[in-house]
C-alpha cells in the first residue's frame, strides 16, 4: 500500500492542490477542513505523514499538533506545518508545538516532495528500529525460559541415554517416541548375561584387575547393545540384562536378541584366551526369554530406573544362572519361533526356581546357513 498523506487545510483550492501533487507522485491522500476534523482523521485513517496548516477557524494549527503528540500512539507521525505567516517565528512556534518540519506558502513543490520523502523514509527507518527492539525484548524475556527448557531437555537426554541408544533418547526427547518412563505393558523378548567364574576372579584379583577386566567387557558388550538397538536395564557387576521392543516396537525382538547373544559370544571367546593368559578363569552365559512385562520408571525421587518386571524377566535370569561356559539357553516355545534362524541343541527339562513346571531348555549353537534346509 502507497503511503498515506493526510491534509489538514481550511482552504479548497490549496487541498486540491496538494492532492493532484500527491496523487501524482503515487501517494494516497486524505484530507480535513478544520482541525477538529483533522484530529478525528487522524485517528480514522492512520496517515503516514500529516501535512497542517497553521491558520485554521476554531483550532489551530499548533493546537492540532500539541494534541497529536499528546497521543503517545502518534509520536513518530511526522507532522509538516504549513503556513504564510512570518517563517521564523513560526517555525519556532511549530518546533514547539511538536512539528517535524516546516513549509512557507506559497509552497514550492518539489520541496514539499522532497521533504515527505525524507520524513517518509525516517519514520520507516523508526518504525523498524522499534520493531527490533521490540523483538529483542521479546526475545530477552523469553530468553530464561527457553535455557530453563533446554536445560530441562539435556538433563532429559542424559538421563535417557543410561538405558537407550542414543539415537533412540533423541526420539523420546524430541517427541519422535513415547515417554518409556510411563508404566506400561508390552511383550519383550529379554537377555540375562554374565561371567562365569567372575565372584572367585573378584575375590582373589586385585581390585585394579576386576575393574580393568569388567571395563574392558562392558565395553565390547555395550557397543553390541548400541549396535543391535537392544534397551539396557541395568549393569551389576559382570551381569547385565538387555531387552528388545521397547520402547519403540519392533518386527523381530527374538532374532535381534538372538544376533545379539550369539554376537557377544564370539566377543568374549576372543578374551576368554588373554584372560587365561592372566590366570583369569572367566566363561560367558546367557539366557533369553520372551513374554509379557510391565515396564516404566522404578524407584524414587532423585534415584529412578528403568525396569521390566514380570516372569519373562524371571525366566531368562533363571535361563542364564543354569547356562554352562558358552551357552545360549531359551526355551522351547521361544525356539518355536525362530527355528528358521537357528540351530540349537536340547539340555533337558530344567527345575527353575520360581516356576512351578520344568522348563525345556535349549542352547543355541549358531544361525542357520541360509542353504541348509529344516531336518
């Protein structure tokens, strides 16, 4: 939209005028007949720039002005008086009522566009510099809220990352997954694994030693954990419980934690050598199961955890306390659902503490060649 230029004139013939220049130049124009008028314009039309004669019936000219700037809404309106009167004195007249400028009559008219031009240019120049600064201030009470908030969410992300993939805390924390910590109920297939032979190690070694091994261990399994996407529930000493859909479902929980058990396998029997070296007796076992578990934040204010609770969580712990040196023991009905995958061998029925059947168990031997047909 053009500009807009009020006239404030008693005058036709010099409002006629004015209009026909303005108009020319690509201004839009309103105008008034009286200062009162002009006031009430003001405040209907919203010009950009007011053009006020000095000598007007009933109010005048400086009186119209004193009342726009009376207006803090209106302080940077820029206001030109007009006027044929003696141009010294009422220049000052005018500078003291709150006018920008001033034109002498009869106006010369490529000055009077040469001085809205310029006026017209501050008061944007003005109005963008209020702008600004009105973002600024906007900007600086926002400013603690926003840090308070990010804070917030790093502190969020942190705490997140202790039981997921990092890639998966980022999803949690930007709304890319459900909130975990909530307690809800899901099917999960879950991994118990330790260190044979770790609580003679712990108690003969020095302390030095047992942390060197149990560093050098959480290492290779946790890059496997990251890798396969498993959740860690927790770290206790050499053993460790990792689960799989959730808490962000996938399509294959049991083949995941099955490449995953076998993976770590083949990692620890590239240590059980050097361990031997150092007089270490150490083997590795695990046991997976697959069920229904409640899960959410366990604990307290301060301390909480992120837990699975439910006899899936049982059974693969009891699975993984009678797994021998090197094995992988599930069950059969988790075997009956990936027989495709691999290749396993029975162990028998297993009484398992808390289960009031024997368990048939299985250990896991290695993945399926994709060649070799079902027996």
């Amino acid at each position: 939209m053009p500009p807009k230029i009020l006239i404030i004139d008693d005058t036709p013939l010099n409002v006629k005028m004015l209009v026909d220049l303005l108009s020319a130049k690509g201004y839009a124009t309103a105008t008034a007949a009286s200062g009162q008028e002009g006031l009430e314009r003001v405040e209907a039309e919203r010009p950009d720039l007011v053009l006020l004669d000095v000598m007007m019936p009933g109010m005048d000219g400086y009186e119209v002005c004193r009342r726009i700037r009376a207006n803090p809404e209106y302080g940077i309106l820029p206001v030109v008086m007009v006027t044929a009167l003696d141009p010294a004195r009422e220049r000052i007249k005018g500078l003291e009522a709150g006018a920008d400028d001033f034109l002498t009559k009869p106006v010369n008219m490529a000055e009077l566009v040469a001085r809205v031009r310029s006026l017209l240019r501050i008061k944007d120049l003005y109005t963008t510099v209020q702008v600004q600064a009105a973002e600024l201030a906007d900007l600086n009470a926002n400013l603690e809220q926003r840090v308070q908030a990010q804070v917030a969410q790093l502190e969020r992300l942190g705490r997140l990352k202790r039981f997921f993939s990092p890639q998966l805390a980022e999803a949690i924390v930007t709304g890319g997954a459900e909130d975990p910590l909530k307690s809800h109920r899901r099917e999960i297939t879950v991994v118990f694994v330790d260190l044979r032979g770790f609580t003679a190690f712990a108690e003969t070694a020095p302390p030095e030693e047992v942390m060197g091994v149990l560093h050098e261990y959480h290492g290779e399994m946790g890059r496997l954990i990251m890798d396969c996407e498993g959740t860690l529930e927790h770290f206790a000493g050499d053993g460790l419980m990792v689960f799989f859909n959730d808490p962000v479902e996938v399509p294959d929980p049991r083949e995941r934690a099955i490449r995953m058990a076998l993976a770590m396998r083949g990692r620890v029997d590239a240590l059980v050598p050097r361990w031997r070296q150092h007089g270490y007796d150490l083997h590795y076992g695990v046991g997976i199961a697959h069920g229904a578990a409640t899960l959410g934040a366990i604990g307290f204010e301060g301390r909480w955890d992120y837990g699975a609770i439910g006899p899936v969580s049982n059974l693969a712990a009891r699975l993984c306390a009678e797994a021998k040196p090197g094995q992988v023991l599930i069950s059969h009905t988790f075997l009956s659902g990936i027989e495709a995958l691999v290749t396993a061998e029975p162990v028998g029925e297993l009484l398992l503490k808390g289960f009031a059947k024997p368990v048939s168990a299985f250990n896991v031997l290695g993945l399926r060649p994709p060649e070799l047909p079902l027996a």
